[in-house]
C-alpha cells in the first residue's frame, strides 16, 4: 500500500507542470525518499510536513496531514473533493 496521496500530489504538480524533483528539492527531502514512499515506506511526519509547506508554496494546494487521511469528513477529504471538482469560487 503506497502513502495516500502521492498519485494526487503527482497530478496536481504536473497540471502546473512542477516536477517531483522541485517539490523534492524545496522539501528537502531525497528524491528515492519519494520513491519509497512510492513503494509502500510510510514518510515520517517531519518529512510529510515539509513536502506539504513546498507543495502549497509550490502549487498553492496542501496535501492533508498523515493522520487525517482516512477520516471521513476531514480536510482531506475537503482535499480530495477540491483536487476532483475543482475549488469553490
């Protein structure tokens, strides 16, 4: 099982045509620490805040916080919903 997520971070870095090694680098985390992420390593949550500060700097979208994932009702879901259907004018 991959950390939830990343396919969604992945499509909406490349809608703004970002690539993983920016968000890596202003993560400040090693790009084959997103592979293994990829590959099912769970990120600790120093890391997982880092890359969601790059990414809003980045993208201006924040991926939810690790622990709030699989709540429903949560701002990650809010996330996923605004990621889906776009934000609300």
């Amino acid at each position: 099982m991959t950390t939830p997520y990343l396919d969604e971070i992945e499509a909406v870095l490349k809608g703004k045509r970002v690539s993983i090694a920016k968000l890596c680098r202003d993560a400040q985390i090693d790009p084959t620490t997103w592979q293994r992420w990829k590959n099912g390593a769970q990120p600790r949550a120093d890391s997982w805040d880092r890359l969601r500060v790059a990414c809003f700097r980045l993208v201006k979208w924040k991926p939810p916080s690790l622990d709030s994932a699989d709540q429903p009702g949560s701002a990650a879901q809010d996330s996923k919903q605004t990621l889906t259907h776009g934000a609300a004018a």
